[in-house]
C-alpha cells in the first residue's frame, strides 16, 4: 500500500500536533494557584477520612452486615440498598484504616 505525499504530510502534521498537546498539557501541571474547587473538595475528603466518618461508616458495617445475615427475606431493594451500604462503608473504612496504619490519606502519586 502506497501512501501519497499528501498522507505523509497528513501524518507529520499530526505527529507534531500531538508533541505539542502534550507539552501543552504536562505544562498544566506545575504548582502555582490551585483550582476554585480543590478546597472544597479536600475539606470533603478529610472529614470523610476523620473518626467521625470511622465511627459511622463501622456502626453501618455492623447494622447492614447484620440486617443481611438476620433480616429474613428481605426485598430486592432492601438488600442491594444494604449491599450499597456495606460497600460504603467498606470504602470509608478502608481509607481511614490506610491513613491510620500507613499515615497516607488516598493515593500518593509523585
């Protein structure tokens, strides 16, 4: 298959358009002033992570994992809303274990 000078000239054009997206885009990156919406959104993460968000998020676990084991029979609503519990739960928790037992809140990217 033959490319004409055309389709080379296409694929060069495009090659360099992406080299310069990219630079573009990692130049986005550095420090300076943060976004009108990353304070908001760390306040959320940190009381999610506090002992009060513990302490709910294990009174639930115990609640929902008990209403699964001795609810009797339980609609199909009712036990995907406690599955949807437990899941929450679970993750709540496990991000408060993390920062308690490693002292990482979330993922460390470098």
């Amino acid at each position: 298959m033959k490319i004409s000078d055309r389709g080379w000239k296409r694929t060069w054009l495009l090659t360099g358009l992406l080299f310069v997206a990219t630079q573009v885009a990692w130049a986005g990156g550095g420090g300076g002033g943060g976004l009108p919406w990353e304070t908001p959104l760390n306040r959320v993460a940190q009381s999610m992570t506090g002992p009060v968000a513990l302490s709910i998020s294990l009174i639930a676990l115990m609640v929902a994992g008990g209403t699964l084991v001795f609810g009797g029979e339980l609609s199909e609503f009712a036990r995907r809303s406690c599955v949807a519990v437990l899941a929450i739960a679970f993750l709540v928790l496990g991000a408060g274990f993390m920062t308690t037992l490693f002292g990482v809140g979330g993922a460390l990217v470098l």
